[in-house]
C-alpha cells in the first residue's frame, strides 16, 4: 500500500463537497502567465502556498500571509526561482489564532482513529497534552464528539465516509476556524492508497504530489561530502534571498534554533536549514562552510547575519571542527565584510575553551565579529543576539 500525497487543492475541492461547501481557491503552476492570475478574483487579500508535499511550510516561508493581488505574480517567482513548480491561492481570512482547531483522521490496521484538539495551528506538534484521540465504530457518541470538534455531527460523518470512500489512509486538518455556522479549512493534508487510483474519480494520478525541486549546486556538493564520510551533513536551501543562515551542529539543537528563527517572527527571513554532526575532519568541516557562506553571499539581501550554533557535544572535538570553519570563513573574508555580515557563534562540548576563542580571535580579526557565546549563555539567547543584529 504506497502512500502518496495529494494536492492541497484536490484535497480541499473533495472536502468541501463533502460537507456541503463551496471551495474558493486556486491551482497555479510555475508556467502560470500573468494572464492566468486574471481569474484570481473576489478578495482584498490572498494566501500564496506551495502545494508540494511540503511539511511545516509555514515555517519553512513557504507559506505567505496576506497578498494583495498586485504582489501575487511576485511571490510566485519568487518561489519558482526556489525551484518549487506547484502552488495554491486562496483568499485570506483575517482570524483570532485562538478559534483554530486541529482534526487528523487515520487508517490503521486496528481501523480508524480521529485525533482533535481545541489549540490547532502551526505550533500543535508542541501541544502533544491538547491532543485527544479515539476509535471511529459503530459506538462512537457523534453529538459529544460535534461538541469537542466544533464540527456537526453531519460534517464528522460525511468526513469519515468519504475518508473511507476515497481510499484515504491519513487525513489532516489544522487548523480549521468555525465562522457562525460554516467552518473555514485553512490548511489540509490527504495521504491516499496509491492503488486506489482505479476505484476512484475524485483523484488520479496528475494529483499526486512529491517533493521534487532543482537542487542547488551548494546542496549538491553537500549531498556528496555527506556520501563520502562517516560524518554527518545536509543542507536545504529555504529562501536564497534571506538575510539568516544557519551553521548548525546536533539534531535537536537544530530544530529549536529554526523553530525559535521562526517563533520571533523572523521565519521569511530564514535562507536555509542543515547540520553537520558525528566529529567531522577539518577539511570537512570547511567544505561545508564554503557552501553556506557561498549562499550567503549570493543573497540579495540588505542586511545577512551567520549563526553559528549547536548544544554541548559530547564527542564532537570543538577546537578541529572550528579549524576547518575558520579556514572557509578566512577565504571568504574579504567578502563577508563587504556585505556587513556579523558571525555569531554559540557552541559548547570538548575542547571548546581553544575552538571559540580561536573562533572569536578570527572574526574579530575579519571585523565581522558579532558574539562568541559557551554553554553558558543558552542557545536562543544567543540567537536573540544574532536578530537584534538585523534591526539594528
């Protein structure tokens, strides 16, 4: 059973028949012409969204809020020029972020189970507590369940119906808001069995969606040092134009500093996301600056900031890594300080004392110094320092 995803706009043209409602919204591709964009019509303002099997788009500026017509065909290149080729507009609806709501629907093998909360929206995967799950059977209390949901009994059943009808194995909607008596689905998620293709006429093949982009040459050399090591590295590039690029070392250190890029309200500003990890070499570690700081400098942007960050490492030999950034950020000195780039940096683990002084020792030396931080500044107060950067 190959799960596949759909389109966020079949999915939400099959939902909205569902419940007895009127889809408003629109599928675009990148050959879209500005002639195209003429039936966009009926709103002030829009949301733009790349529909492409994207998780976490929001956080990712995949995701723009509030567009009025004019600036439409803008933030379409803007995202074809990132390699992305599928998209969806749709009308903006102004709302309290406490009205959103989350719902899931899955198919497992012991059958269905809905999932619900009353605190939906981007942030729900850190509102695990919130999140109340169920069987879907013969036993199941429909108006209790209307009542937590803040959906009708009809709208519930018909979901579960169609869920099983088209073949669904995964079903997300986060978040919806209710609007006197309709209910608005802001953002939807359907995963299907691909075999059911031939059973159905709601959805085919042209509706399956995968994460296909160009990649960029810096990731692609990233994509090779990674295969030729016993180290760890990746690299995403999310915005070529952002002002914030991230070194990174260590998972879960990685994942709170974009998400903490993104909580402060600087997430369209975020040019890429990656890490190295697992006690890389020297000259590793360098190939692996270079290709950031290549997409540093290529950034349009009036104001570019470097952090330099990870939690306290447990055998990563701080001072050998930092010899090889030091060595790519030597190379490319002269141009960091051209474009007014500050560095900060805050790591901690062994031999760290030699690597951040070494580290501090540089950009000072550069003039691009913006902090040099030890374990014992926490990782978002030292990233604090790195925005405060860019409004100065």
């Amino acid at each position: 059973m190959p799960r596949r995803k759909l389109s966020e706009y079949r999915s939400k043209q099959i939902i909205h028949k569902a419940f007895g409602l009127s889809y408003v919204g629109w599928e675009v591709h990148a050959t879209t012409t500005t002639r195209d964009l003429k039936r966009v019509s009926g709103a002030s303002k829009y949301v733009v969204k790349v529909d492409q099997a994207i998780k976490g788009r929001f956080k990712r500026g995949l995701v723009t809020l509030d567009v009025s017509k004019a600036k439409i065909a803008a933030i379409l290149k803007k995202y074809s020029d990132e390699g992305y080729s599928h998209f969806i507009v749709e009308p903006y609806i102004i709302h309290d972020s406490s009205t959103e709501r989350y719902l899931t629907l899955v198919q497992k093998r012991s059958g269905m189970h809905l999932s619900y909360s009353q605190l939906g929206g981007v942030n729900i995967e850190s509102k695990p507590g919130s999140v109340t799950t169920q069987s879907i059977n013969d036993k199941t209390d429909w108006t209790s369940l209307a009542k937590q949901t803040d959906l009708t009994t009809v709208q519930l059943q018909a979901l579960t119906r169609t869920f099983q009808k088209n073949h669904f194995v995964f079903l997300e909607i986060n978040p919806y808001i209710k609007i006197d008596k309709t209910v608005a689905l802001l953002d939807l998620a359907i995963e299907v069995d691909d075999a059911g293709q031939s059973f159905v006429s709601t959805w085919a093949a042209k509706d399956i969606r995968e994460l296909k982009r160009t990649i960029r040459a810096e990731e692609e050399v990233v994509h090779q040092l990674d295969k030729g090591s016993v180290a760890s590295f990746n690299l995403s590039v999310i915005n070529p134009a952002g002002s914030i690029f991230l070194l990174l070392s260590g998972g879960g250190a990685s994942v709170v500093i974009a998400d903490e890029v993104h909580n402060r309200g600087f997430g369209g500003q975020l040019a890429n996301y990656g890490e190295y990890s697992g006690n890389p070499k020297a000259h590793e570690a360098q190939k692996y600056t270079s290709e950031v700081l290549k997409l540093l400098l290529a950034s349009n942007a009036s104001r570019k900031v470097l952090f330099i960050g990870g939690a306290v490492a447990n055998f990563t030999d701080i001072a050998t890594t930092f010899a090889g950034v030091i060595a790519a950020i030597d190379e490319h000195a002269k141009e960091l300080a051209k474009h007014n780039v500050k560095v900060y940096v805050r790591r901690g683990g062994p031999r760290q004392e030699l690597g951040l002084e070494n580290i501090r020792v540089a950009l000072e030396h550069h003039g691009i110094l913006g902090g040099v931080y030890d374990p014992s500044t926490t990782i978002t107060d030292a990233l604090e320092a790195a925005l405060e950067g860019l409004r100065k």
